[in-house]
C-alpha cells in the first residue's frame, strides 16, 4: 500500500522559481544576510495540517507508527538522490538551478511532515522533545572541550 502526503516528488518541477523567489524575498535573504527561516507554519500547525489532510483522504487507517517510520526513511533516500553523486556541495547550493531547489524543498518538507506525523502518533511532543535534547547535547558536548573538534563525547577525556 502506497502512503502520501500529498507532496510526491511528481509535482516538482511546477512554480519553482515563483516560490523559491518569494521565500527569499519574504525572509530577507540577502546575499550577506543568514539564512533563516520563516517564523510560521510552527510544528504544531504542520501537524495539524498533515492530520487535516489525511482525515480528508481516509488515510489514517495506513498512518500507523511503523508506516510513517518507513515512509520517512522513503523520504529521506529521495532528500539523497538529489545529492547523490555531486560531490560535496557548498552552503547555499549555488551551482543547483531553481528546479533543483524546489524539488529539495519539496522533499525535504516530506521529510518534515513524516516526522511531525510519526512524533504525534507515538505521542512525543515534538518541539519540547527537541528542548530537551538540546539540553542533553549541551552537558554531552560543553563548547568549552569541544571547541572545533569533531570527535564523537566518548572521546573526550576530563
Ligand atoms: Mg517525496
């Protein structure tokens, strides 16, 4: 059985230039400002978008947790085909066209929508989850030891 989102790479190569624009525009990205994101849709309101979505469709009988674990997992080999075999790509991916950016977009949105999903279901609270987790990577990695080092915490002495 298929599962959707309604994001399937299919519709990729429609209005990408119009969107990827837009964005730019929208968020202020310069050429020397950084990169951010807008402040909405929040996780909250993806989830309730993908929920609304799916009830529309009928399509929560096919969402359980191991099927939006898998359907992630789809998602993300697609995010790698896009890179795969490029070579290491610069910041910013400059030497990609507007198609090729939106469809990186695209996939990388069904990334998100398939882990925002699988989080609701097996009902972790995504956002403070990722409040926690920082913390935790914050005592595992002080910036003080770790500074410029790529070295995994088991590796670090006191
Ligand atoms: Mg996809």
């Amino acid at each position: 059985m298929a599962l959707h989102n309604g994001t399937g790479s299919k519709l990729t190569k429609t209005n990408g230039e119009t969107t990827s624009q837009q964005h730019a525009a929208s968020n202020g990205h310069g050429e020397n400002n950084p990169f951010t994101f807008a402040s909405e849709p929040t996780l909250e309101g993806i989830r309730r978008m993908q929920a609304e979505f799916t009830d529309e469709r009928n399509w929560n009988q096919f969402h359980q947790p191991r099927n939006l674990l898998l359907a992630l997992v789809g998602e993300v080999g697609e995010v790698a085909e896009l890179f795969q075999w490029r070579g290491e790509v610069a910041e910013g991916l400059p030497d990609w066209t507007e198609p090729e950016r939106e469809h990186l977009a695209q996939e990388l949105s069904d990334v998100l929508i398939y882990l925002v999903e699988l989080a609701e279901k097996c009902h972790v609270d995504l956002p403070q989850a990722v409040l926690r987790k920082m913390a935790l990577n914050r005592l595992k990695y002080p910036a003080s030891k770790v500074h410029g080092s790529a070295k995994k915490y088991t590796e670090y002495k006191d």
